[in-house]
C-alpha cells in the first residue's frame, strides 16, 4: 500500500485526529511546492496551516468515519492559491488510534475553463448586440431568403433604398420586386448560389416602390445547415449611370481613333501587334485582325528593318522616339513611306506596351489632319472580395477585424489590434476622421469616404459605414463597414481625364471640326469652327446644320455627307465655297452616332499649285536640270534636263532626298550637312558639289537653289534647284593648278641650282684667282711651274665641278634615275684638293674600310664640299683648324653614315635661346638638305654633322 500511495499521481497524506501531518506522498510536495521534510515539521498546527479556509475544514473533519468532501484552497509555497477537492476519510486502529485519510485533486484546470466559457459566452452576446446594431444601421441591404425566394429578414436600409419597410417584404418572394426583364438572370443567379454556395457582385435590377428602377450588386451565401440564403445589397444606380455617360464618351472616343488618317497600333513586348486600329484598313488595305499576333518588321522594308530595331529598342528602354522615314509594305504590294512616333507604355496596366502612331507621308497631302492618340480605355475590374467588418474601442483602437480587412489592408490581425483607424489614414483625411468620430461617439451613424494605406504604402480608397454601438447609454464601441473603392476612384478619374484629353485634342486643332448625330443636328463645334464661320456653339447645338446653313448654298457639301452617313464609309473632298470665297478641304468620318467634320481652308495651296503648274511647264523645257523639293529637302519634280544629266527619273527620284541618292566621292557627308543647314534660311544660295549619275560617272555640278516661302501656310517652304553641269570648268581648273604647282616646284630648283653656282663654284674660282695672282708676282722657276700644275689640277677639279652641276640639273629634271658606283675615297680626296687651308690644319680620315657607295657622285661631292669648306670658314681664331672625317658601314641596316666633325667656333646657344640647332636648319644648309633628300635611297636622316643614307 505504501508503493501505491509513493507512487499515485494524486496528492494524498495522513494525519492524526489533532491535525497533525503523518505521511505526504510525492505528488503533494509537487502540488503545494515544498519538500516532504518541511511539510512534515509544520508542527502540531497539521496540515491545515495549508488550508486557506480552515474553520469549515475541521468542522468537516470531525464526521468520524464518514467520507467527506470539500472545495478549498490550498496554499502554494510562492503564496499563490490553488484550488482543489479534498475527500477525507477518517478511521481508527485495533489500538483506538483515529487518523484521517485525505484525497486531494488540483481544480486549477477545471476552474480555468469554466472562466472561458463564462467569458466567451459574455463575448458571443456583445457580438450578437454589435451585428444587430450593424444590421439596423447599415447603408447596404442586408436580408436572408428561403430557397424558395421568400423574404425571412431584412434590414432596415430596404426603406431607404427601396422604399418598402421591412415588414412590408417580409414573407413576400422577392421575384415580385424584380425588374420583369432580369427575371431571368436572377434565377440562374438563385441557381448558382444553391449549386455552389456563394456568388458575388450579382447585379439586377429592382422596382422602387414608387416604380423606379433601382440597380443592385448582390454577395450572397447559402448556409445548408440552416437551409437559409444570406445576401448583401448595394445601391449601384449612381455608378450605372455614371458607367453609362462614361460608355458613350469612350464609344465617340474609338470612332475617332477607328476612323482617323492615322494608323495607330499597340506592340507588345515581343514587337507583335496587339492591337491595331481601323484605319489601317483604308491607309495599308489591311484589315486590322491580318495584322494582330505579327511583327511590324515582316512588311518594313529590309533597307530601313536595322533603323527601326535600333528606335523600337530605345522605346523598349523608356524613351519616347520617333523613327526616320521607312517603306511599308501594303497589301497590294506597294511600298508606302511612312514615319512613326513611339511611346513606351508598359508602366500602364490598361496599356501594357508601345503605342506606336504611323503616318502615310508618301503624298504630303496638305489636308491630312493632325490628330494627337488616346490610349485605349479600359475597364479596372474590381477584386471580388467581400466587404470588411471591424469594430473600435471607444478610445478608437481596433477589437476586432475580419479576414477581408486583413487581405485589403495588408495588415495581420495581431498588428491591427495594436492600430487606430487614424494610423492608416492619408495626412489629408485626419482632421476629417477626428470630427467624424466626435459625432460617432455623440451616437450619429454615417457613410463617408476616405483614404488609407495598406502595408506596401499604396493608396486605398474606401467607403466607410460607421455605426456607434451604445449600450444602457455609453458608448462602448464602434462598429463599421468599409468597402473598396479604389478601382472606382481610379475609373473616373482616367475617364475624367480622357475626356478632358479628347476635348483638349479638339479643340487645339488647327482644323475647324464639328459633329452631327443621326438626325443632322450639331452635338459638338470645335473653337476654330466658331471663329471661322462667326456662330457660337451654344446658338447651334441641338439645331439641323441644313437650317443653319440653307441646303441652296451648300448642296455640294451636303451630298457628299448624306453619301457618307448611306455608306457608312469616310470620304473626303475638296470644294470651293462662294460664301466664305475660299476653298475648302473636307474630311468626314460616320458612326452610328452620326458624322464628324474636318474642315480645313486650302486656297493658299490651290494657289501655289496653280504657280508650280506653270513653273514646271517653264522648267520643263529648259536645258539645265530642274527639280523642286519640298520643306524637308525631298524631291517633288524632276525635268526632262534632270533625267538626262542624272539618269534618274521622277518615279525614282520621287519622295527621296538628292544627297542621299547622289553624292559624288568628294561630296561627304559634312558638305550634305552643310547643304541642308543652308535649307534653312529663307535665303537663295549657290553650292557646287560632286554627284554620281546612275550609270555611276562622276561629274561636278553647280546648284542654284531658291527657297518659296508660303505665308498663307504657316512659313512652309519649297526648293527650286537649277543644276547646271560644270565637269569640264572643273577639270580646266585641275590642270591650271597643276601647271601651276610645277611652275613653283621648277622655281625652287633654280633657286637650288643658283645657290650650288654661287658656292660650289666660289671655292675653285678663288683657288685659280689666287694662284694666277701668285704665278704673275713669283719669278722662282720651280714655284711657278708648281703653281701651273696646280692650276691644271684646280681647272680640271672646276670642270668636274661644272659636269656634276649639268648632271645635278638632269636629275632635278627627272632625266637620272639610278644610282652609280662611286669610290668615295676618291670623292674626298678631291674636295680636300680645292679646301683653302693654312699650314696649321689638321685633317684626319677615318674610312674604316668604307670603298665603293651606290649614290649620285655630284650630290655627295657636292654636300661633303659644303660640309668642309663651312667647317674652315668658321674655324675659330684662337685655335687651330682640326677636321675629321668618318665613315660608319652599318651592315644590318644597309646603311652608310659620313660623319665631319670640327673644332670651329661652334653654335651660340645664348644668342639662340638654349635651343640647339641642327647645323642642316641653318642657311645656307637647307638647300644642302634638299640635295640629300634628292639622293636616290630610303628615308634619309639627319642630326649634327652626320648624314647617313642607304
């Protein structure tokens, strides 16, 4: 027994009739927190010192040998209360000794959930008080049906949205309150909820009790354990008419667009067509479903394909470009030129790709309208959650929230019931919301809007039912519902804005425009229409154009346009008013709405094509080329003088720029630049330039160029271009300059050829002078006959000087073109022959085995002469003359250098800025340097006293 008792996980022990504590087991001590040692010494006091309550305890505790059973607390050893059961039993011993056996169980458990129940229950009856409050207050229509369609519950909002009171449709089927015309949809509606359990954003069409027609959005839930339909109802008429007024204004939006000269398409981020407007029908012949799902590269021409890659990449990238010309192919197979603007639009969800606007230039026709793009609207649709619920204490923190508002907001349940509605709410709205919630806690209900952010930081706009919940009189909280209307907002705003765009396009036009509905009655007049015709749009909406403006006069007009609205097809034409006395240039677009009217005044034009008729008859017969280019520089008309100078004829030539198709060789693309820089100014001017004929011959051209400015069109311009052939002027021109050129090259070479006379001469001139001086003074026999052969060696030194001088001037005049051998041995031994030194000159001859050269022997003959004969007419008066003469043969290089080098008075580096010279830059050495580059070899150098040449 005492195993049993040890080891029970319930609390017992034993104690004496006098209270005092006998046995404890384990599970006691763990109760009460304390060891069995200290719970034993609590002394004669027992064990009811444990015992919170001890008075009821041990009258309990005398029924001798009954069991008895008792409630109490317990005291913990850390002072806390436990609550427990106590079952005692008391007995005696064979030797009359009484004790008593206690049973406790820890009521801790049992007492915590009865406390939750109790407080859930207080929570399931406030909740059943607050949805009450919210099913009394709410704006929407709250009601519970049969399967069948009866009426079982219905809030009180029906009164006010449909003007029955609650006991009024009680008990009634709501098919009697229903729009005859959705009976239909409304049970397949009943239908679907019943298969599957719940639908949303339901919407059909009630009666009001005063026999208005009432639009409702309906949420609906069966609940089959209660076999009872429970449904949301929101008034949405509002929002039907505004969609309807928004519907009619995007409809003349798309005629526009469908109807317009511009071909307008939408690329995805493949560079396939994901939409493409109806007018490309009329512009390219395709229909626009041809061309949906296919890459506008497979009809762009192969010439211009790498140009648009390029633009549609930096469209891609974010940049808004606009493409140069390019050749599109038609469906007929015709290559139209056309130029493109694009605008990337993926940031837009409506959009999501480049809008690209194409324009046919091919004709330039001066009455194509100029019409700005609207992007295509598109409807946000809605997210289809249900609404949120929540309720605030009246402090204004959330209590509680639903799963929608966690889903909208973004928020979880913890961190909202930390939050006041305040602490999502825009910096706009919050002295708004603070009065607002003065008047709630005052105990007024109301419907506002507002705007939050969720847990990204993005705007949410709501619709807010606020409800305060009072109870005996005090406020004990706040109860609302709240709806997102974020696409709604988002939705009128982009329709607002769409339709302040169109107007804005219509009325910035320079075009007058106007429209008519079905019956000819003006529904819309542009400001330029006003000013041009003299009326005023609020005297002639709602009126019959053929009233205003008699049928007698304007006949013509009105036939073409009853021809359109027949046919339903656009046309276009131009007639002259005697009214107005102008003409006119006439573009009318039908839809099932009625007609829109460009008008655009075209007697300027008329009469500058009547002028270019009549210049062209003039330039045709010319001989000279002729052509006229319009404002961009591309041709218009070509002469029969064009076709035969150039090669090309108008069909070739048409629409393309002359630069572009002719540019000679010598005509670069900066001289082009230049040409149509000149373009631009209102000046004629005169430009010769080198074109390319299509046969491929080159030939020189002047072109006299003469701008025609049209005030009456807004300063656009035209070119008249008289070409004229100057090929053989050029070439005369060439030869003078040439002839010319040669004349100043001979010039330099007598020069030369006079400086060589004047100092190659001068040293064995002087030689024979001095000697003939001497012979006639001297009467000694032997120096005489000394100075006769001297004489002899001198004039025979002069007459190789002389044949080297006539060989010299061949070779200037390109008569010697190769090298001889030469001992240069032998070249310098002549030269120190005709050297005028004194008796203290020293010369030294270092050859180095260097024999035979390959060179001209007047040219080396002549610049060693020049190089010894400056070395001793400045050889310094302080010192001795010391020459030396070197010879280098550099065999890897093929190359032989002669070096002389003196003691002579040097370069004054002072005197020349401390910049050494080169003694070949000094007179008279340039033209000594000219002789050495004159010398046939390969890349002759130079530096002090050294020549080198190979």
């Amino acid at each position: 027994m005492y195993a049993l008792a040890e080891h029970s996980q319930e609390p017992m022990l034993l104690s004496s009739s006098r209270g005092d504590i006998l046995y404890v087991n384990p599970a006691f001590c763990e109760l009460v927190g304390q060891r069995r040692e200290a719970v034993l010494e609590i002394g004669s006091a027992g064990w009811m010192h444990l015992l919170a309550e001890t008075r009821e305890i041990k009258e309990h505790l005398r029924a001798d040998g009954r069991d008895a059973k008792l409630e109490a607390n317990l005291w913990h050893k850390s002072g806390q209360k436990i609550p427990v059961e106590l079952v005692s039993r008391s007995f005696s011993t064979s030797e009359n000794h009484s004790y008593i056996s206690v049973h406790v169980r820890d009521l801790r458990a049992q007492k915590d959930a009865h406390q939750k129940l109790e407080a859930q229950q207080q929570e399931l009856k406030k909740a059943v008080r607050e949805l009450q409050l919210v099913m009394d207050f709410s704006a929407d229509l709250i009601c519970t049906f049969s399967p069948d369609g009866e009426f079982l519950h219905v809030n009180k909002a029906c009164l006010a949205i449909l003007g029955y009171t609650p006991e009024e449709l009680i008990g009634r089927n709501y098919r009697a309150f229903i729009h005859p015309e959705d009976h239909a949809i409304t049970e397949q509606d009943a239908v679907e909820v019943i298969a599957i359990s719940k639908t949303l954003n339901f919407k059909n069409r009630y009666l009001h009790k005063d026999g208005s027609t009432i639009y409702l959005s309906w949420s609906s839930s069966l609940v089959r354990e209660e076999n009872k339909i429970y449904c949301i109802g929101r008034n949405i008429s509002n929002e039907v008419a505004n969609q309807a007024k928004d519907k009619h204004n995007e409809y003349r939006l798309q005629a526009l667009l469908q109807e317009g000269q511009d071909m307008v398409c939408i690329l995805d981020k493949e560079g396939s067509y994901s939409f493409v407007s109806g007018s490309v029908i009329h512009a390219m012949g395709y229909d626009p479903q041809e061309l949906i799902g296919r890459k506008p590269f497979e009809f762009i021409h192969p010439d211009d394909v790498v140009d648009i890659l390029d633009e549609f990449e930096q469209v891609s990238a974010g940049m808004d470009a606009k493409t140069p010309p390019f050749r599109f192919k038609t469906k007929a197979g015709e290559w139209r030129w056309l130029e493109t603007k694009g605008v990337n639009c993926f940031h837009h969800p409506a959009i999501n790709g480049i809008i690209v606007n194409s324009r046919d230039i091919t004709e330039r026709l001066q009455a194509q309208r100029q019409l700005e793009l609207s992007e295509k609207m598109y409807k946000a649709v809605f997210e289809k959650n249900p609404d949120f619920v929540y309720s605030l204490s009246p402090s204004g923190y959330f209590t509680s929230v639903n799963a929608a508002a966690i889903s909208c907001i973004g928020y979880s349940e913890e961190e909202f019931l930390k939050m006041r509605p305040r602490d999502l709410l825009h910096p706009d709205k919050l002295k708004e919301a603070e009065e607002n919630f003065v008047r709630i806690k005052a105990g007024e209900s109301m419907t506002t809007e507002t705007t939050v952010f969720n847990a990204n930081g993005n705007k949410v706009h709501l619709a807010v039912t606020k409800v305060p919940v009072i109870v005996n009189g005090e406020l004990i909280g706040v109860h609302g519902i709240a709806k997102d209307i974020t696409a709604v907002k988002r939705q009128q705003r982009l329709l607002k804005d769409t339709a302040n765009r169109l107007k804005n396009i219509l009325e910035s036009i320079k075009d007058a425009f106007f429209t008519l509905d079905k019956d000819w009655c003006f529904t819309y007049m542009n400001h330029q229409f006003e000013k041009s015709l003299g009326v005023k749009s609020s005297d002639l909406i709602g009126r019959d154009v053929r009233e205003v403006f008699p049928s007698e006069r304007y006949q013509k007009f009105y036939a073409k346009f009853q021809r359109a609205f027949s046919l339903q097809h656009p046309t276009h034409f131009e007639e002259y008013s005697y009214i107005l006395n102008e003409w006119l240039d006439v573009s009318a677009y039908p839809s099932e709405e009625g007609l829109s009217v460009f008008i655009k005044g075209v007697s300027a034009r008329k009469q500058v094509e009547a002028e270019l008729k009549k210049l062209s008859l003039v330039a045709s017969k010319t001989v000279n080329s002729v052509y006229i280019t319009d404002d961009e520089a591309r041709v218009e008309w070509v002469n029969d003088g064009f076709t035969r100078l150039t090669g090309y004829t108008l069909e070739e030539i048409k629409g393309r720029k002359p630069g572009d198709l002719l540019a000679g060789p010598e005509t670069n693309l900066e001289k082009v630049s230049v040409i149509r820089q000149k373009l631009n100014y209102d000046k004629p001017f005169v430009q010769e330039v080198q074109n390319r004929s299509k046969s491929g011959e080159v030939y020189w051209s002047k072109l006299d160029v003469t701008p025609i400015i049209d005030d009456l069109t807004g300063g656009k311009k035209k070119f008249i271009v008289i070409e004229t052939d100057i090929t053989e002027q050029k070439r005369a021109e060439e030869e003078r300059t040439k002839l010319t050129e040669e004349l100043l090259r001979r010039n330099r070479h007598l020069e030369q050829f006079t400086y060589i006379v004047s100092h190659n001469l001068r040293s064995p001139v002087a030689n024979i002078i001095g000697l003939t001086s001497l012979l006639s003074t001297s009467d000694n026999p032997d120096m005489q006959k000394g100075i006769i052969t001297k004489l002899k060696q001198t004039s025979q030194n002069l007459d190789y000087i002389i044949r080297d001088l006539n060989e010299m001037l061949s070779l200037q005049a390109g008569v010697l073109e190769e090298r001889e051998k030469i001992m240069l041995p032998t070249v310098i031994e002549q030269v120190l022959q005709e050297l005028p030194l004194d008796g203290g000159s020293t010369i030294r001859v270092e050859l180095n085995g260097v024999g035979e050269i390959g060179s001209i022997r007047s040219y080396v003959s002549s610049i060693i002469s020049n190089l010894l004969t400056n070395a001793v007419k400045y050889k310094s008066p302080d010192r001795p003359l010391c020459l030396t003469i070197q010879a280098e043969h550099h065999q890897t290089e093929g190359m032989v250098c002669l070096m002389v080098t003196d003691n002579g008075l040097g370069i004054n580096l002072k005197k020349r800025g401390q910049k050494p010279v080169w003694p070949l830059q000094t007179i008279p050495f340039p033209c000594l340097w000219q002789r050495i580059r004159a010398i046939p070899g390969k890349n002759p150098s130079r530096s002090p006293g050294r020549i080198c040449n190979r």
